[in-house]
C-alpha cells in the first residue's frame, strides 16, 4: 500500500506540471490508485470472507455455550480455536464432553464431522500442486467451508494470485474466529436460551451451499445430500454427515460423466 501511495505522490507531482487543474488530476489519480488496491487478490480475499463469516457469528456464540455447558475452563476451550479451526467439529467435541462421552467416543465424532475436508482436499488438490511446500502446509490449516467456498466460485489459474488471495481470505476468517469465540465464551452463557441461536448451524452451512450451487447438478447433489443426512440421522456420532457427503460427491461424479 505504500508503494500505491508513493505513485500517487510522483503522479501528482508530474501533473502539476502539464495542467491548470492540480487537484482534478490527483483526484483522478487516487480514484486509479483505489482502483488498483481494490484489484489486489489479498484485499479480494479478505473482502470476500467478511460476508461469509456473518453467520458464523452466533455460531461462535453457540460455541461458548457449549464450553460453558461442559464445564471446561473458558481458556480451555478457546485455545481448540487456533488449534483445531473448524468450527463444527469444536462444538461437536465439547458437546458430547460435555454429556458425558468418553474421549475417545468425543474424538471419533468430531473426526467424522470433519472428515469432509478430506473431500474439500481432493477437490483443491490440482490448484494445490503448483504451490510451494509451505503453502501446503499452512493453506491446509486455513481450509475450512468458507474457504472452499470461495476458492470453488472464484476460479483463480494463476498461482500466486491464488495463493495470495486464498491466504488472505483464510486469515480473515481465522482472525475473526479467534475473535468471536472469545466473546462467545464470554458472552454466550448470559444470552438468554428463548433467543435461538440454535438455529446458527443451519444457517451457516445453507448460506455456503447457497453461494456454491450455481449450477442445476450441484444443486441435485445438495438436495440429495439433505436427504440423505435427514434419512440417517439416527446414526451415532453424527455419521449421517459423512454418509451425506459421500453419496452427494458420488452422485456428482456420475453426473459430471454422464455423456451430453
């Protein structure tokens, strides 16, 4: 940014010398600077994720309930936040903690709630080879539904580009999470339980799907999905998610190479 700033410095030096009108000319040249700040793939990515973690807001309420409700230490609790980054599989963990699941019985849970991402990985996997290994590593610790979401619907081919605006939007979202689990450990056990925020959840993971089914195929696979989870919801665990997720990228692949 302040190399865009220093341009705009020397551009309007130069102008004053060619024209009557200084300040016509450095207004000019600072909407282009704008312009090409608002270009830059960090910017974007951070930008994008704002409105995506909007409803991840009262979900991170939710989680501080749950902490509070498994009688775990607040700090306890808020530090699954920068070492687990998945926002359903903490809550599931604390939750069964919390009604007196054994650990192993909580963990395997929680595994199985995120064992989607091993499906979001294989999707990412081509953009990801052209990467260097440290962005392996670190873009894997970012990959959460937003950020697939977003780097699903923004086809971004150029590598670096993609790399610095898939990080950005990770981080945006990671520092909000960090942020509003706190408060919600905080807050969340004296919002009131007639205010809903149950409804969280559902919302949250409707808006991403929402946002990612632009075409008439993925939204057969969401709606099978849907049915599928509600079908076997009696499962222990919540398995009803991963046999969910396996039937809809099954029925995906088949459609994709069903012959026009």
């Amino acid at each position: 940014m302040g190399s865009l700033w220093l341009d705009l410095f020397l551009s309007s030096r130069a102008g004053r010398a060619v024209t009557n009108r200084p300040s016509q000319f450095l207004l000019e040249n600072t909407v282009a600077v704008m312009k090409n700040a608002l270009s830059s793939p960090i910017l974007r990515g951070s930008l994008d994720a704002l409105p995506l973690f909007i409803p991840a807001i009262p979900f991170a309420f939710v989680f501080g309930v749950v902490v509070a409700n498994a009688g775990i230490p607040g700090w306890l609790g808020w530090s699954s936040s920068p070492i687990i980054f998945g926002g359903a599989i903490q809550v599931t963990l604390f939750t069964l903690l919390g009604e007196g699941a054994s650990v192993a019985a909580a963990v395997s849970a929680a595994l199985i709630v995120g064992a989607r991402h091993l499906f979001y990985s294989l999707t990412l996997a081509p953009r990801f080879q052209d990467q260097p290994t440290w962005f392996r590593w670190v873009g894997s610790y970012v990959l959460i539904d937003q950020v697939f979401v977003l780097s699903h619907i923004n086809r971004i081919e150029e590598p670096g580009i993609f790399r610095r605006y898939y990080l950005a939007a990770g981080f945006t979202f990671w520092a909000l999470w960090m942020t509003f689990t706190a408060l919600g450990i905080l807050l969340g056990p004296a919002i009131p339980a007639s205010w809903g925020f149950e409804f969280a959840a559902p919302v949250l993971f409707v808006s991403l799907m929402m946002a990612a089914s632009d075409r008439g195929d993925k939204l057969i696979a969401a709606a099978a999905a849907m049915g599928v989870a509600l079908t076997f919801s009696h499962l222990p665990h919540r398995a009803a998610i991963l046999v969910a997720v396996a039937i809809s990228v099954s029925l995906m692949l088949l459609i994709r190479r069903r012959p026009a």
